[in-house]
C-alpha cells in the first residue's frame, strides 16, 4: 500500500480511498448494501485507510452504513465528510430538493448529524462541498475555524472550490486538502489549481478518477443506464462528447493490453497517482473485487512514454 501526508499535518492516508457515495444507496443503479459492506471489510484488509463521504450522499445513509461497516474501525482510519449541501425531502416520496447552504447555522446541524451517524467525536477531514454565493466565504471558514479550535474537526478542506476561493479561504483557515473531480477526460484543474496546491502545501484529492466508469473501457454504449443511475444524465455519457470519450478510452484500453497484466482501470489511476500532486485518488466501489481491482494500481509506474501518449489525449 502506498500511503501521503494530508497537507502539511502528520495525517497519513492511503493514496486510494474509497468513495462512499455508493453506500448512499441512490443515483447508481442497483446498489447491493451488503455488497459494499463487505467491500469496506476488504479495503481494511488491503491497508485503505481513508473513506470519503459526504451528509448529502443518500441523505445521511452513506455516513450510516459506512459507520456500521467500519465497525470499531472507524475510530482508526481517516473519514472525510462533507457539508454544505442540504435537502429538502419530497412528501410524496421523490428525490429530495437539495440546494448550497454553507451558513454557520447549517454547519452546526451538518457537523452534529455526521458525528452523530458516523458515531465519531470527531471528524479527521471536514470540507466544504461546494462554494455558496450567498453566504460570504469569511463567514463559513470562521465557523469552520470555530468547529476546529472546539474540537469537532481535524483537518479543513474545500471541494469543488476554484483557485481563487482556495486561495481566500487558506488566507482565513489554514487548509490541509483541495478536493475536485480529476481524470484522463476531466483535466480543468491542471491549469491553475494543481499549481495552487503545491504551491500552498494542499493535498489533492481527485474524485471520478474513471469518469464514473467510461475509463473501464466496460461502456461501449451509453444506453442501458437505469433512471436512477446519474450516468443516464452526464453529460460526457452523451451526445458527441460520448464520441469523443470512447476513443479517449480507446487509448487506455491499449495501454493496459500492451502491459497485459494490468486493467484499463488500472492504468487510469496509475495516470493520476503518478502525478505528485495527487495524495490520494477516490474511487467509488460498490464490491469488494473492486476495491482489489483499484489496489491493482499501487506498486508501479507507467513509463514516460505511456504517460505521455495518454496525456496527449483531446480534451
């Protein structure tokens, strides 16, 4: 296993975590609770010591069952969770309305309902899922702060933050990791916010490593997704940037048949581990042969070449 500092902290955590979302139990398909249960079993023995999830993921259900997986566990590994993002529920029984709410009163309830499901008395990373225009952003980070010095929170990230904002609110609380969606498809943030990072000792953490599962090379259509799975509604699953996509994948796929013993999921996040920026890649499992598929991409390189051919993809 390979293991990263959190920013500048003595927090090490294993450079493949496992994302919870799934655990939430909506937005991908059929999703089999006791499935993941035992993939979560399966990362703890293959050394995963981070677990990311959120409030929002299946409206409190992912920091639940990721806490009744973990068992005693859980008070020994690195949880991240995220708030910043509420809910209303639908009477009637629809998806609930969820909308950025990032004010210190949402933060307070937020902040006690992890700690509550996820039966911690403190959470090792608490980011803020998404950037709010309505609540200034000194107002959040001092909350924030506030949680901290209280003892409530370890380490303060920011996800889906751009630059700028990382920037401002490392200037109010001293961050420790910026987490953003980063792929061989999904590369907006080498521009400026890979350089922002090392620049401020931020570790990175890329979520949809595989593009919710096009860099498998298992999606040769963009049909067959069930209403309740996101897929059906993403955009790089249709129209021509799905065509753009498949023979972006196509490059993977040939990658990982020229070093025969390695998946074209493998190669997909060897690509991102082989970055220096990136501290941890989270990948999203639903099985515990996915979880042993992901730890497939520790322990090597890709070659310069390699590297090279498949960063020369078309974005």
């Amino acid at each position: 296993m390979e293991y990263a500092q959190i920013g500048r902290s003595d927090v090490r955590i294993s450079r493949i975590g496992f994302g919870c979302e799934q655990l939430g139990g909506t937005d991908w398909g059929d999703v089999d609770p006791r499935s993941v249960a035992r993939a979560v079993r399966r990362a703890l023995e293959l050394g995963i010591t981070f677990f990311d999830t959120a409030d929002v993921y299946g409206l409190g259900a992912s920091e639940r069952a990721l806490a009744s997986a973990l068992g005693d566990d859980r008070h020994a590994v690195v949880i991240a969770s995220k708030f910043g993002v509420n809910w209303k529920s639908d009477p009637n029984g629809g998806r609930a309305k969820t909308y950025v709410d990032c004010s210190p009163n949402r933060l307070e309830e937020a902040l006690e309902g992890s700690l509550r499901r996820l039966r911690i008395e403190r959470i090792p990373l608490y980011l803020v899922h998404w950037p709010d225009p309505r609540t200034p952003l000194d107002v959040t980070m001092n909350a924030l702060a506030k949680a901290q010095r209280a003892g409530k929170i370890g380490q303060v990230g920011v996800s889906n933050f751009p630059v700028n904002l990382v920037r401002a609110a490392n200037e109010i609380v001293r961050l420790s990791a910026v987490e953003v969606q980063y792929n061989l498809l999904d590369r907006i943030v080498e521009k400026d916010l890979v350089n922002c990072c090392q620049d401020l000792g931020l570790s990175l953490l890329a979520y949809g490593p595989l593009a919710q599962g096009l860099l498998t090379g298992k999606y040769r259509t963009n049909g067959g997704f069930k209403p309740t799975d996101r897929r059906r509604r993403l955009p790089h699953f249709q129209g021509p940037q799905w065509e753009k996509n498949l023979e972006a994948t196509e490059r993977v796929c040939e990658v990982a048949a020229r070093l025969k013993y390695k998946s074209s999921s493998q190669v997909a996040l060897r690509w991102l581990l082989d970055n220096p920026a990136v501290t941890s890649v989270i990948t999203g499992v639903k099985t515990a042969s996915q979880i042993e598929e992901n730890v497939g991409a520790l322990g090597w390189t890709l070659s310069r070449e390699q590297r090279t051919y498949l960063g020369g993809m078309a974005q």
